[in-house]
C-alpha cells in the first residue's frame, strides 16, 4: 500500500522503515533540508539500534524514499501519517501548529478519497481540529473530496523503538469510519499475524489513550521517587521495598525503579499537556501536578547530595567524572534529561565536569557547545582522571560493573553519586568508597 509519512523524526523514520520492511511503498516527507539530505545518503539522524540497516534495506528495496517537497508526498499516496512533533507551548499545553500545518498541506494537495492518520501526540478534540482545517481549505479550492482522520497515536519507546514498531502490542485505531477502519486494518495486517492487536475506538478516546498511558507510566515513577525520600527519611532501603511490592502481581516489577527522575521527549510534555487540557474543561487533575512537582524536585536530587556531601561553598573547583547524558539507556536523546538540571547546576556551583556517553556526546556538544567547563571524553574510565567524584544519572548497561580499584585509586574523594541505584551501597561502602543512591536508608 502507498503511504506519506509527514515528520521523519523518532516516530516517523521508525514507523516509515517499519512499514517499508513489510512492503509498503512509503514517501517520508520532512521541512528539515539537512535531515532529509542526510537521509537521502544514508546518514540517520538519530541513534536507534539496527535502525541504519533498515533504512538502507527500504531504500535499496526503492519502498522508502525521502523528500521536502510537500506536493510529492501528498501526490504519492491517499493515506496520510502525521507524525511531526508537538512541543509545549509556553503554558504546557501540546502546540498543535505542526499538525495543522501538515493538515492544510494534504488538504492543498490532495485529489481523490483520503485517509488522515494522526500518530502525534495530541490533545483530545485534535482531529476535529485537523477535519475543520482540512474542511475549510477544501472548500476554498472549491471542492467536495471525501476524507477521514484517523487518530493512531504511537507507542514506541526510543531504544527498543524498531521492536515496539515491528511487534506492538497493541494498535489504536480511532474512527467510526468504516472505510478508515479496514484501510487502517489493511495496513497493519502484517503486525497483527498471531493475534489480533487492533483496538478500535472513538477517536477522541484513541486520543485520550496516549495521554492516559504516559502519565500512568511518569506516575508510577514519580509515586516511586516519592517512597525512596520517604525511605531516606525512615532509614529504609528502596531497594528492598522495590523488590517487596513488585513481587505482589497486582503491582509488578516495571516502572518502579526509583532514580534522578524521568525525562525525554514525552513524560514530561504529556503529562503537562493533559494538566493543561484538564484546566481548560476546569478540571483540577491534582495527581498530575505532584506527579510533575516530584519529577521537577527528583532531578535537583544528586545535586542536593553533592551540596550535603562539600557543602555548597566547596564545589567550585571541584572536577566531576559524569556518566550518562542521554534520557535513558539505548537512545542519544537528551531532551529534558536529568543529566542538563545536574550540569546546569554544577556549573552555577563553579564544578567543572568529564562527561561520557556511549551514544549521546555529539547531541551534548550540539546542545552547549564548547566549554571550559565540560570535557567530552571517549571512555567511562577516561573520565576518571583527575576527577574528584563519579556521578551516575543514565543506566547503560556497561556502567552495571565497573572495575571498583579503578575507582577507588582514580577519584580523589573516593564517592559516587548514584542516580540509577546500579550498586550494593555496603559493597561499594567497602571498598572504601563513599556512596550515595536514592532513597537508600541515608536520613533526608
Ligand atoms: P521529532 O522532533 O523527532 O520529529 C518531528 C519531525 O517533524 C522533525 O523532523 C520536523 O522537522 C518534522 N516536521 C515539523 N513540521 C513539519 C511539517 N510541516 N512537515 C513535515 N515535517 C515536519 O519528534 P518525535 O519524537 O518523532 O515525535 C513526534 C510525535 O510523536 C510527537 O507528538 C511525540 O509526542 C510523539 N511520540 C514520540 C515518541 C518518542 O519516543 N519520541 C513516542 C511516541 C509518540
């Protein structure tokens, strides 16, 4: 089936190579010249594991191509994917000017029966928006073209995104057209081989869905933040607890893993928006606000142990080995990580800081350029010289076991400060580092 994807970003590129292996014949359309240029030689903008490859297959295959030019992807398809980006704007809500303006350009362009699928992240009420616009510039054309919206939000997570892509599971399909259904159906028809993923529902509800399972998710981490500073307070270990509530099947074991807080792309946008939305019908969902507030308070946390450890006079001049800067494992992303509140207040704190990422110092360099303050270094251990303490914000797998003598002998203070709880406080303890996690038994 032909398809236009408009947004070649996380979603976009991802979900475009997906369906291209499958054998769908997909037209990528982007403003971005550079990104699309890129593209166009085989350099992917982002770092998704075994993403490269599969881009290069869809193109060697001729089923993925990539343009800017708008017209071509409305004239190469009937069934149209927004998936451009939908920041907040100034008061939190979700800024819908992208996907409208992705609307007025099918709806400028396009000439038979169409099928709108909005995979961004939006506000319920959005497709409605996206009909109006897509309504008003057709009748300026002065013409009368039959056309759905479909809301199909996304779920991928970066660093496992080509999995999620490739083996949902679940789809969400929001329409009561029945057209729009079986042509959405028809689509995902290969993701749904062994079982039958495809949910469908009223689109402000498929809508609503995306909103109500990232704000599920920032709430079981922030509820979880939440009992490792109370486990400070009560000279508890968060860890045990962890392991003592997850074991009970009503709660699980995933998204309970106390840390420095959530970040990315989505969580915090998500949960802000639908705060917002909720204020607009003068709902107060207080739930969302603490979550936000806990999140917010979370990631001040490693800072406030380096204050309590020097005392905040003592900082300034102090070098800080860094390791982690991307949001999460597996993904190069740096967008509302924790690791930029902790930076940012080291440097307010006169420190200096070695930072290592496996897969996000370029996106580092990007963002604060060159400065006396932070040195980018190509190892984990290269940033231990001349360092006076280790701070952990992102659990990569490779800093699970880190050679301890090398800590030891390399750190001139002998600490570490441990957003990700990746080791045995009392183990380390012995080794004669000093140790700080969160929420593990220290007084608040
Ligand atoms: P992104 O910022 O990585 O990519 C968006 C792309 O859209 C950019 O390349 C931008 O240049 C392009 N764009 C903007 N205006 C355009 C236009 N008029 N025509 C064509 N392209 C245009 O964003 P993303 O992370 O892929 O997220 C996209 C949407 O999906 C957001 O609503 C986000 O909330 C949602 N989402 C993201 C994730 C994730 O993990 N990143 C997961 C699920 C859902």
């Amino acid at each position: 089936m032909k398809i236009t994807i408009f947004g070649v970003g996380y979603v976009g590129l991802v979900q475009a190579a997906v369906f291209a292996d499958v054998g769908h014949d997909v037209c990528c359309v982007d403003v971005d010249a550079v990104k699309i240029e890129g593209l166009q030689v085989g350099t992917i903008p982002i770092y998704e594991s075994g993403l490269e490859s599969l881009v290069e297959a869809g193109v060697t295959s001729s089923r993925l191509h990539f343009t800017t030019d708008l017209k071509e992807g409305v004239a190469h398809a009937q069934v149209y994917f927004i998936a451009v980006g939908t920041p907040p704007d100034e008061d939190g809500s979700a800024d819908l000017r992208y996907v409208l303006s992705v609307a007025e350009t099918i709806a400028q362009g396009m000439d038979g029966e169409a099928i709108i699928v909005n995979k961004s992240t939006v506000p319920v009420g959005t497709g409605d928006k996206v009909r109006a616009r897509v309504e008003s510039v057709l009748q300026e054309r002065g013409v009368n073209i039959p056309f759905s919206v479909v809301s199909n939000p996304e779920f991928l997570k970066e660093g496992s995104a080509l999995a999620d892509c490739a083996r949902p599971e679940r789809i969400i399909i929001g329409t009561d057209s029945p057209y729009a259904e079986e042509v959405m159906r028809e689509i995902y028809a290969p993701f749904s081989r062994n079982r039958e993923k495809m949910l469908v529902m009223d689109q402000r509800s498929a809508e609503f869905t995306k909103y109500a399972a990232n704000c599920m998710l920032a709430t079981k981490i922030s509820f979880m933040n939440e009992m490792a500073n109370l486990a400070e307070c009560m000279s508890a270990d968060i860890e045990q607890v962890r392991r003592g509530i997850g074991s009970d099947s009503r709660i699980g074991y995933s998204f309970i893993y106390p840390g420095c807080g959530y970040g990315g792309s989505c969580f915090p946008k998500d949960v802000q928006a639908l705060a917002r939305s909720a204020g607009e019908y003068g709902y107060n969902a207080a739930i969302l606000s603490a979550v936000e507030e806990t999140n917010a308070r979370q990631k001040e946390k490693i800072f406030k142990y380096i204050v309590q450890h020097y005392g905040v006079e003592n900082i300034r001049g102090k070098t800080l080995a860094l390791w982690g800067l991307s949001f999460k494992p597996d993904t190069d992303d740096m967008r509302e990580a924790p690791s930029r509140v902790l930076l940012e207040a080291l440097w307010q704190a006169g420190a200096k800081v070695h930072a290592y990422d496996p897969e996000a110092m370029e996106e580092a360099q990007r963002i604060y350029g060159y400065r006396s303050d932070l040195t980018l270094m190509g190892t984990k251990e290269a940033v231990l010289q001349g360092a006076d303490a280790l701070l952990i914000v992102t659990e990569w797998k490779h800093f699970r076991v880190p050679d301890f003598e090398l800590l030891q002998s390399s750190l001139a203070d002998r600490v570490i400060f441990d957003g990700r709880n990746l080791y045995d406080p009392q183990s380390v303890e012995q080794l004669g580092l000093a140790y700080y996690g969160i929420g593990r038994g220290r007084s608040c």
